[in-house]
C-alpha cells in the first residue's frame, strides 16, 4: 500500500518534470531511476516464469511419454500456482506507469498479462478435461481390415499407403468413430472454460485472444485477402487431381465434376496429398515417387538417430551449432517398446533450462519422417537463437514465424539440387519434367493446407465465439470443408458425429491459423534467403531452383532473426530478412515459387478437358 502511494507521488514529481520543461538532468536522472526499478522488478519476474515454465514442461514431458495419475494431479496443482501467480502479477503491473517506461519494458509489460484468467477450480477442470482428451486421441484403436492400429501415428499410414477405397473408407471412418463421438462433450467443456479465463480478461473469447497473439490488425481479411492470392493454384490442383482419380477411378466414388470424397486424397485429413503423386503423372520418366527416396533412405540408414543427424546437417551447413548432448540423450524419437502409450505426434519442446531442448516422436525411416525432422528442428534452433533473452521475449516473432522457419529448410531441401545430394534422385536430369514433378511433389504438401487450415480455424473461431452452436458443429465442419477445400465426407454424417475431434490440433486446442500464415510466410523467408546468398529471381534465376545449403550468409541473416525472439514486434523480424522498409506477409512469393506448375496445370486441365472448380 505504502509503496503505491509513493509511486503515484512519484509520477505526479515526474509529471511536473515533463510538464515544465526544467533543466534535464534532474528529470534524467529520475527517469534513469524509475527505469532501473522496473528492470529489477522485471527480472525478478522473469526469473520466476522462467522457472515456472521449466516446472510446467517438465511434468508436461512425463505425461506425454508415460501418462500417471500422479503426473496429471502435479500438473495441475503447478497450473493452479501459475495462475495465481500470474494474476498476482497483473495486479503488481498496474502499479507502474507503463508511459514513463523505456520501449523494451513497455513491451515486456505488456506480454506479462495476457492470456486467461482462471480460477483454481477451472484450471483443475480444464486439465482433467484436456488430459483426457488427448488420451482418448492417442490411445484410440481402429480396427482395420482384421488389423488393429493404435493412435494417430498408424492409421494416418494407412491412409497414406493404401490406395484402395474401401479400406480407405474403413480407415477414415474408424478413426472417426473412435475419437469423434466421446470427445465432443469434453471438447465443449474445453472451450467453455477457456471462453471463462479469457472473459476474467476483459476479452470477448478465446479467438480473441488467439488473434491477438498474432500480431495482425484486422487477421480475418489478411488471411482472407492472402487466401484470394493462391486460390486459383488450388483450385487448378484440385481440378488435376480430381480429373486425374475420377479418370482411373472403376469404383466411380470419384466424379469428375463433384467436390472429391475427402478419403482419397492420401491423408486422413485431405491436408497433404503427396502421396497420390505416383498415381498423378503414372508416365513421367522423371517421377521419384515417395517410395523411392523412403529407399534411399532405409538403405543407408538404420537407426532413427541418423536420419536426426541428416536433418541437422542443413543447419549446419548455414553455420548453426550441432543441438547440445542433452537432446540426443532426453529425446524420444522412435516409439518405445515397453508398453508405455506416448503422445505419438511430433513435437519440438524448449524446458527453458540453459540448453535443454527435445523432440517428441515416434519416428520412422521414411521421406514424411525426414521432412517432419526438418520442421520440429526449426523449432529447436528458434529455441536456442533466443535462448539468452529475458523469458518474457523467449518466443518466436509470432507462432507463425515459429512454425515457418523448420519448413523454410524443407523448401531449401527439397530442391532438386538438394534431393540430388540426398541421393533421392539418381541423375541430374534438370529438365523441364523434373521441375514439373518436383513441384508438384511440393505442391501436393504444401497446398492443400492453406484451405485446410482456412476451413479448421474459421470453424473454431465461430465455436468460440458463440456463432456456431454444439448442435450444428458437425454440419458448419462440412461447411466450410466443402467452401474452402472442395472435398465432402465419403459417408453421410449427422451431429452423433464430431469429425473436428479427428485432428490433433482441436483436441489439444492448439491455434491453427498460424499453419496458414506459415504456409505464405516460410516461401517469403525462403526468398530472403536466396536473396542473401545472391540466387533468386532478382539474380536471375527462379526461385524454386535457388539452392541455399551450405550458404553462411543465409544463415547469419535467419540467425540474425531468431536471435530477436519476440523482443520486437513480428515486422521488424520480417525487415531483419527481407531488408524492405514496411514488409507485409505477402503471397506473392509462393505464387512466384509454383509459377512454372501453375502455368503447366492450367494448361493439362484445359487439354484433358477436366472441370475447374467447385461450387
Ligand atoms: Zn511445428
């Protein structure tokens, strides 16, 4: 109390200050000391998040590889403590005059209260609830074929791997069946209380927050104004695919001129279609199927610790360190074999402890593996740019930018100068067939996740806040799928169904738009690159040939950029790379990368005569 009043004594001094214009130093000198304060404070705050945070990931690890009781209950009960404090900490802010602080601590300031605001009841709720949904994901068992496949991990291969549509069918609805119906009820819950934590905040719900986080005025109509750039790319791979299966197709579960059945896009979610590539262009010369390079790489690897080792070296080859000793031996990369039932979905996690950063997978030797290795270790070098930061600025620009940089590598490494190198292609065939393929590889995977994506959070947003009721989930799901994506569900489906629950994302209510964003963003970043190494369209040369490996000066300026963490705002990051006055995030770059596809697909619709869109 005291301490209050000699605070508000002290702005009104300094208000006199400012207000009279006297001689400098002595206002100077107050600032300096007022400054100085709140940096000790600061730390003192930074410190014990810090601290909190390593607690949180720790037990957060010991449940996603070995789920207890006991672990659940600790996680809990630190949530609870983290709540408090954290609300503890929202009432100690407001005594600082935020406007009499220097740029940086205004900025921590204001990254130290925001988020929800929960009770100890809520938060015990919400765990529990959390908690079991992610068991109910990973532990769920489908019976396929007279086979039975545990969690996400082996029913998304089958999917990936079996190109006849009835087992698809059993595949896709399976898995539906198991996860959907007892999750629904759980997931209301989740959103309900978190809506309740984000309210206490003096926010409408939860989108509202998730949006904030990014950073974007006005994010609906930019991720909108973005998606009107690439969608006549979708569209035209949409119509290629669909004209290509419906041409195979005996079964006539495929039309040539209906939205496509969302089982037989080579994906449990219709996300990621590369592995119909083979089935695509059946008399291309120059197609290296999936298949192939998954060879290559079961041929001259044989544990999952090499393919790690193969993932890092493009990140060494920019100049980054190799990942500390205690990421190789803290890690779980492959899927244990003493009965434990780990999160099996690939993550990358920061303990926030000097060095100390994992990755969660149950990996396999295979060309998806590898790629994801690519991804999660953009994360773990995010993690270790910023590491030196104060906690409150060690995080990514934005989550879009977290998500970007790992698959900024994958599109430097899978070139075909870079595929060459891997050994996945045999020759240096470098003609115009081997650029279509291997764009339309890349095309496949990286896409069909911009509609995706669109489709997921649009829905969220309107569950969170309130537009889209429990009793049309399913249905306004079906929706926006067919809006944005063009696909339908192979069967009918009514509100007994809860089809969200089939991805990872909703059920561990992760934010997705970020995966949109990412998708545009890592294409800009990629150009940056190719800039700094001098390759790219401004040198002449297109960007989906420029290779980056081994370029010490693309490194430093990625370094350059991570090493910020948030401490700044997610422009001034995009400047470190790009070197333009006012970067926006831009679709342009993407569209220039798949240039040369687009025009090709144009042009095989238009001569195989196949419809063109969806509505
Ligand atoms: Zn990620």
């Amino acid at each position: 109390m005291g301490m209050d009043h000699r605070l508000a004594l002290f702005h009104l001094v300094l208000l006199f200050f400012v207000t009279c214009q006297v001689s400098p130093s002595p206002r100077n000198q107050q600032f300096e000391d007022y400054r100085n304060s709140a940096d000790k404070w600061l730390s003192i705050v930074n410190r014990k998040l810090e601290q909190a945070a390593n607690r949180h990931a720790i037990l957060s690890w010991q449940i996603h590889t070995n789920r207890t009781a006991e672990a659940v209950n600790e996680l809990s009960k630190e949530e609870r403590a983290r709540s408090k404090f954290n609300a503890e900490l929202c009432e100690e802010r407001k005594r600082w005059a935020v406007e009499l602080l220097s740029r940086t601590q205004q900025r921590m300031m204001a990254r130290l209260c925001h988020g929800t605001q929960l009770n100890e009841n809520q938060t015990k709720t919400l765990v529990e609830t959390t908690t079991r949904l992610q068991a109910i994901y990973s532990e769920a068992v489908v019976n396929v074929a007279g086979h039975n496949y545990t969690g996400e991990s082996e029913i998304k291969d089958v999917m990936a791997k079996t190109r006849d549509y009835s087992t698809l069918l059993e595949a896709w609805s399976g898995w539906r069946n198991a996860v959907g119906p007892p999750s629904k009820e759980l997931f209301h819950r989740m959103i309900e209380i978190n809506n309740l934590g984000v309210q206490a905040a003096g926010l409408h719900d939860t989108s509202e927050l998730w949006k904030k986080e990014l950073g974007i005025d006005n994010l609906e109509k930019v991720v909108d104004d973005l998606y009107a750039t690439v969608r006549p790319l979708y569209v035209q791979l949409h119509a290629f695919v669909r004209g290509r299966l419906s041409a195979i197709d005996k079964t006539g579960v495929v039309h040539s001129d209906r939205p496509i059945p969302a089982h037989v896009l080579g994906n449990m979610w219709a996300q990621n279609w590369e592995p119909l590539l083979p089935l695509l262009l059946p008399n291309t010369a120059a197609l290296s199927g999936a298949e192939e390079a998954t060879l290559v790489l079961r041929k001259r690897f044989s544990s999952f610790n090499q393919l790690v080792e193969v993932a890092q070296d493009f990140f060494l080859s920019l100049g980054f360190q190799p990942l500390p000793s205690s990421f190789w031996t803290r890690s779980q990369f492959v899927r244990p074999n003493d009965g434990r039932k780990p999160v099996c979905h690939g993550s990358a996690t920061d303990f926030y402890s000097k060095e100390d950063v994992r990755l969660m997978m149950c990996g396999e030797i295979n060309e998806d593996d590898f790629y994801t290795l690519h991804h999660e270790m953009g994360h773990l070098y995010y993690f270790l740019a910023y590491s030196h930061q104060p906690f409150l600025f060690r995080s990514g620009a934005s989550s879009a930018f977290h998500e970007a940089i790992g698959d900024t590598i994958i599109y430097a490494a899978m070139t075909t100068q870079h595929r060459l190198r891997l050994g996945f292609l045999s020759t240096n065939t470098n003609n115009k067939d081997q650029e279509i393929v291997d764009l339309l590889r890349q095309a496949l995977v990286k896409i069909p996740i911009l509609p995706f994506s669109l489709a997921l959070e649009k829905w969220r947003w309107g569950v969170m806040a309130g537009q889209i009721k429990p009793n049309e989930y399913n249905q306004v799901w079906w929706k926006f799928k067919l809006k944005y994506q063009g696909i339908v569900p192979p069967i009918e489906r009514s509100e007994k169904d809860f089809d969200p629950a089939s991805k990872f994302h909703i059920i561990s209510n992760t934010p997705y738009i970020r995966y949109f964003l990412s998708s545009i963003l890592q294409v800009q970043i990629f150009q940056a690159l190719c800039e700094s190494s001098q390759q790219g369209p401004r040198f002449g040369k297109p960007l989906n040939q420029c290779d980056i490996y081994g370029s010490i000066k693309a490194g430093n300026r990625l370094r350059e950029m991570l090493s910020l963490g948030s401490s700044h705002p997610w422009n001034v990051a995009l400047k470190v790379l790009t070197h333009e006055e006012n970067p926006k995030i831009d679709a342009q770059p993407l569209m220039d990368y798949y240039q040369p596809l687009h025009k090709w697909l144009v042009m095989e619709n238009r001569r195989l005569n196949y419809t063109v869109g969806f509505h």
